[in-house]
C-alpha cells in the first residue's frame, strides 16, 4: 500500500474566500506529501509504503474565509527589525515598518502591512477615492463642476451674485 491512497498523507492546504479566490498555503513542489502519523511524520513520494498505511484518500485541507484574502491578516514579528523594534540594536533608532513594536501584519494575499496607517494597497485606494457626484434631484451621475444637471436640468450651484454696495 502506497501513500497515494492512504488516509494519513497530507498533500496540500488551501484557503478559499467568499469572492472565488483559491490561495494554496501549502504543497510541495515535488509532488510529495506529509505523513500525519507522529512516528513518521515526513516528507514522503506518493509511492513510498509502510506498515502506517490507512484506507481512504490523502488529506487536503481546506479552509474557507469569507471577503477577500486582503481582508484577513496576523501579527506577526517585523522582518525589518527582526521582532526588535529597533532598525540596529546599537542604536536607538525606531524601525520605521512596526513603529518600534517589532510586529506587523501578514495578510494572506502576501502582503507585509505597516504600522503607520495600518492599510493595506487595496484599502488606500478604496478609502481616498473621492465619491461620485450624484445630483439631487434625478439621482444620476454628474461632474463635481457642473452648475446645472444634464438630465433634469436642476441648478447645482449658485452663480455668485453681484454684492450691492450702499452709497452713503
């Protein structure tokens, strides 16, 4: 019996979300597996045997988070700094990514966050795009300049209006 159709090899792990993405945190890319039995416990071809096998198919694990992989992170130690939060130990000089904590975040689409904004590339962009114009009145789509609406014709702004000045 071969660890290609054994229940106790441990081929690969893979994290799905809720908008269709499929990360695969682990495989080897070798095309071998991970015994999950304790006394063995390595990295095995699909043809190796032993005296462990169990009848089933190989494990893939498989975990599924909803959003997308930006939207989930851990801390972990800053590998700026090394977890020191300092940028030389013979100084003291504060590590500019973890702000001195000597952590960040890991989001799972690979990204290494920071500790100045705590954002992330795609979080930025969402946060400082300036929302759409909409008219009032119609509710459709318009230019921040515009006075009037092209579709329904509503003024939007006032014109500015001559200041009357009193002669005394």
């Amino acid at each position: 019996m071969t660890c290609s159709t054994c229940a106790r090899w441990f081929v690969r792990k893979e994290t799905r979300y809720g908008n269709g993405e499929v990360i695969v945190n682990w495989s080897d890319p070798e095309g071998r597996g991970r015994c999950t039995d304790p006394a063995i416990g390595i990295l095995t071809s699909a043809e190796f045997g032993c005296t462990k096998y169990e009848t089933g198919v190989p494990i893939v694990e498989i975990v599924r988070k909803d959003g997308e992989p930006w939207h989930h992170w851990t801390f972990g130690p800053c590998p700026k700094c090394k977890g020191n939060g300092v940028t030389d130990i013979a100084s003291t000089r504060v590590d500019d990514q973890c702000c001195g904590t000597g952590r960040v975040r890991y989001y799972d689409d690979g990204f290494i966050g920071e500790n100045r904004t705590y954002l992330h590339p795609k979080e930025k962009t969402k946060r400082h795009d300036p929302p759409t114009p909409v008219c009032f009145n119609c509710g459709k789509a318009i230019g921040a300049d515009w006075l009037a609406c092209p579709h329904c014709a509503t003024r939007l702004k006032e014109t500015e209006k001559p200041v009357l000045q009193e002669v005394l």
